[in-house]
C-alpha cells in the first residue's frame, strides 16, 4: 500500500486561512466586535471634539492677542509722533539720540522680549540712521511686500504674522506691526514693531495637553462601558447557543436561565417555550414511532399463521395444478407466485422491524468474502439464465479474509445481484472484488436501464422506485436494498450506487476486516466507464482502487464522467 501523499503546502495554507480569520472581523466574537467598533467610534468622535475646541482656542487666543497688540501700536505710534515733534528743532544728533532712547525705551516696555522695534527713516530733514530695538535681524523680518503695503496707506496700522527664531533654534510664532509716522519739520519714518507670541502658545499647547489626557481618560471610561454592555449583551447570548448545543445534542430538557424581563429575557423564555414544544413534539413522535413499529411486527406475526394456511393450499393446487381446467391453472400459477411473494414481503417487514428496534446483532465470524460471492452468484445462476444474462465474474483470489457475519453478507450480495440481472435488460452483469490492508470490496455493475446520479441518493429509501409507473415482474418488495444497507451498516461499512441513465448502475459494497474499524476509503472505484469493451481493464488499477496520478502519468477520462460520491464515503 502506497504511504499517504502529504501536500508540503498545507500548512501555509491553514497559516494562512487564520490569518485571513484573524484579521476578518465577521470572525470575532460579538463581544470583541461591539469594544472594537466603540474604540474606534469614540477615538474619531474625541479627535473630532479635540480638533474642534484646540482650534476654537487658538483663535479665540489669537485674536484677543492681536486686539492688545494693535491697541498698543496705536499708543506706540502716539508716543513716536510726540517724541519727533520734541526734537524737531533740535540738531542731527539730538534727534538720532531722541530716536534711539525712544526705541530701546519702547523695546523694553512690553516685558523684556515680547515686543521689538524698529525705525527707519523714509525721508528726513536731517540724518537720522535706522535704529532697532534688539538686533538687526529685525530688519530682515520686514520684507518689500510688507513694505509695500505700510507706504500705500500711511495712517492706517497693518499687521501680519511671522516666525522669529529664538535661542534653542526653534521659530516662535509672532505679530509683525507696521505704520507710517510723519512729523512735520522732522521727516517721515516707518515703525516696525514685532510681538512675540509665544506666551500664547505655550498655553494653547497646556489646552492641548488638557485635552488629550482628558480624552485618553474619556476613552478608557468608554471602554470600560463598552465591556460591560458587550458582557451584558452576549452573556444571555452565550447561554442561548450553549442550551441550543445541548439541545442539537439530544438533550431535549436543556433550557435557558431568564432574568428580568427586557428583550433578552423574552428571547430566553421563547427559546424555553420553542425547547419544550420540540421536546413533546420528539416525545410524541418518538410514542408513534414504537407503536408503529410494534403494529409492524404484531401484524406481521399475525399474518403468518393464515399464510401458512394459504401457502399450503396453494401448494395443494399448484400440485394438482394439472387436473384443473385450462383458465384455473393460470389462476393457480399466480396465487403460488402472489403467496411466494407476500412471503418474502412478511420476512422483510420483520427484519426492518428488528432494525427499527435496535434488536438486530452481528453474528461475526471468519469467512472467505471470495466464497461468500461465489456462493451468491450460484444462488442467481438460475434467475441469470433464466434472463439471458451472462456473469462476468473478477475475483480477487486471495487475501479476502474479513470478520463478518456470513447470513447478512449474503442477503446483501443476493439483493445486489437480483437487482442487476432484473433491470440489466438481459446484458452482462460485472461482479469484481478486491482487498487492502483495511477492508473487502465488491461491485455489481450492469448495462441496464441505468440510475441518475440524483436518484442513487435515493436509491435505499424503503418502497422508493425509479419509475414508479413499471411493475415489478420478480420478488421486489422494495425493502432489499433497505434491508442491505441497514446489514452494511452493522458492519460499520459503506452500500453506495452510482450510474448514468439508459446506460446502467453500479454498486459498491465495502465492508471492514474487522468489525468497528473505520473506513476511510475502498478498495475499488464507484464511478466508472460504461465502456464494456475496457470495463475489465479499467478497473481497481492500483491497491486503492483508484488511477495513478504523476508527473509523467495523466488519466484518461474522456470516456468517463467523474461525479461526486452522493451516497456517503470515501473512494
């Protein structure tokens, strides 16, 4: 026996499926799911609130700075003009020291840094040098588009905003002011004056801060609700699916713990309502079933005194058959074939009746599953001449050993036979076995009328037929193939059918070698070729019973229609 084929590939495909598992979340729990869409919900609603109010604060800081630092502008701008006005008659260089004392005066007026001045002269009666209150870097702050715009309206206080450097190399925001003063007798000169605005945004980053750790606590509190409402939502949810488990598993008097009376309490009580319902709907069925079973075998037993009765006289007259008239033999020729017949009918409804009971038991032994077909295949000799039909038989000839019980082996193979030679419309009927380590097989395939894919389900319901409009014309009560498959199943081995209409049917009996082994596939193929020319070769190419498959080695299967096993199994 060939060693099992593992696929190296495998794992990297379980890896990755729980991976995709892992990151789907249609595949958390309900629990998982509600706190993770809450954090997410919360975090953009607090980014959302957070944006919103640092920004109203940064305007609402910026503007109340610019309001102060233009009102005090105004009052620089007063000051200079007086200052001018003073030193007006006065030399060069009293008013170039006016000028610089009036800066450096200014300059340190609004808190140390925070305020920075500039003067330059535009056009003067006398020389008067620009002047800064701090450094000349002042002046580079002042661009010709600012410049530009302070000389176009003179009286008016224009302001911009600006980045000054400070001593660690960072930029600090700032308010760049700048207006025209012209003195009469003095000159004009452009006032620059530049405020720092740094005060406001260590605050406004201090808000920032506020809101931040506000919101990190906000958010731990929502979890911490999200938690609590998620357990209060799949807890009751958790115990419905543990009670539906119980209850898929048999246990018909598992019932849900209801507490308060919400939506969830009313889910629990219609869940106890629906359990006992199905339980007395189970209990009541279960009632039915055993009587119906009982009244199966009461009547059967009843009905075989009176048959005997009637099986005697019948024989009587088919003995003397001869001596009646020519339209009474005819007559008494069907009532032997009819009493025969409801014979046969009474022994099965007594055999399902044990099944249905769970009275029937295996009789095991060692036996020859070679000889226990060719001992089936002498009993339906008769009926195969009798229609026509020649026996292909393929035994495999040894190592055909198997524990079993040797009555039920037979009534299946007897079943599978009948059945092929009555509807194989007088053609050949194949009959091949073999074995592996694990189990014994045979099939019966003909080239009769056939079997839909589809009806092979069907194929061992009691009573069922494939047409229902045509009589049967031998035995067929309609329980053999229940009856064979119920015997299969003792063994804890596979009945399976499969064919193609108008072309014929094949069926597959698989049974262990040692009672209560599991099986995991059979020795031969179920679906195979209808091609009776290469049926022989065709079949049971290697000990699994399936075709080889390699690089080098491709089947053929043109001539085949490979269609899944609907009748339970391994192949």
């Amino acid at each position: 026996m060939t060693a099992p084929h593992t696929d190296p590939e495998r794992p990297l495909d379980v890896l990755r499926d729980g991976a995709v598992q892992l990151v789907d979340p249609r595949s958390w729990p309900l629990a998982v799911r509600v706190v993770v869409v809450t954090i997410l919900l919360s975090i953009l609603a607090l980014l959302t609130v957070g944006a919103y109010l640092s920004s109203v604060i940064a305007d609402g800081l910026y503007e109340q700075r610019r309001d102060r630092v233009l009102e005090e502008s105004v009052e620089v701008r007063a000051e200079l003009v007086e200052t001018l006005t003073q030193v007006s008659a006065g030399t060069s260089t009293q008013q170039q020291d006016a000028v610089n004392a009036f800066v450096q005066a200014t300059g340190g007026q609004a808190g140390g840094d925070r305020r920075e001045v500039a003067l330059i002269p535009v056009e003067t009666t006398g020389t008067v040098f620009p002047v800064s209150s701090s450094d000349r870097t002042l002046f580079d702050a002042v661009d010709p588009e600012f410049s530009s715009t302070v000389a176009t309206d003179p009286d008016a206080i224009s302001w911009r905003s600006i980045g000054r450097q400070n001593n660690d190399g960072g930029v600090d925001p700032a308010l760049l002011v700048g207006t025209r003063v012209i003195v009469p007798g003095s000159g004009s000169y452009d006032l620059y004056l530049v405020y720092s605005m740094q005060e406001e945004q260590q605050t406004l980053a201090f808000v920032q801060r506020v809101i931040l750790g506000g919101g990190a606590v906000l958010l731990g509190l929502i979890v911490g609700i999200a938690v609590v409402v998620a357990r209060l939502v799949t807890t009751p949810l958790k115990r419905a699916a543990l009670a539906a488990e119980k209850l898929a598993d048999g246990d018909l008097t598992s019932r849900m713990e209801v507490a308060g009376a919400d939506e969830l309490a009313r889910v629990g009580e219609s869940f106890n309502d629906m359990a006992a319902s199905l339980e007395q709907k189970v209990v009541d069925l279960t009632e039915l079933s055993r009587l119906q079973q009982r009244f199966v075998a009461d009547v059967s037993h009843e009905l075989r005194t009176p048959l005997t009765t009637i099986r005697m006289a019948s024989a009587v007259l088919d003995s003397r058959r001869e001596e009646l008239p020519t339209d009474l033999q005819r007559t008494a020729e069907l009532l032997a074939a009819q009493v025969q017949r409801f014979e046969v009918l009474l022994a099965d409804l007594l055999e399902i009746s044990r099944f249905d009971a769970g009275a029937a038991a295996l009789e095991a032994h060692r036996e020859d599953f070679d000889a226990l077909v060719t001992r089936a295949l002498e009993n339906a000799e008769p009926l195969a001449e009798a229609r026509g039909c020649t026996l292909d038989v393929h035994l495999a000839g040894e190592g055909m050993d198997a524990v079993v019980d040797g009555r039920r082996v037979d009534r299946v193979l007897r079943n599978l036979l009948t059945n092929a030679i009555e509807h194989g419309a007088g053609q050949p009927v194949l009959v091949q076995t073999a074995a592996d380590e694990d189990a014994v097989a045979v099939v019966v395939q003909d080239w009769g009328h056939g079997i839909s894919p589809e009806n092979a389900r069907r194929v061992f319901d009691r009573f069922w037929r494939a047409d229902p409009s045509r009589a049967r014309t031998l035995g067929g009560t309609g329980l053999g193939l229940s009856i064979s498959v119920e015997d299969t199943h003792l063994h804890g081995g596979w009945l399976q059918a499969w064919g193609r209409e108008g072309e014929g049917a094949v069926f597959r009996l698989t049974l262990p070698r040692r009672p209560g082994s599991e099986l995991t596939r059979s020795p031969l193929r179920l679906e195979r070729s209808f091609d009776r020319a290469t049926a022989g070769g065709r079949m049971s190419a290697t000990p699994t019973g399936e075709l080889e498959i390699g690089p080098d080695v491709l089947p053929d299967l043109s001539d085949e229609t490979t269609v899944p096993d609907r009748t339970g199994g391994a192949r």
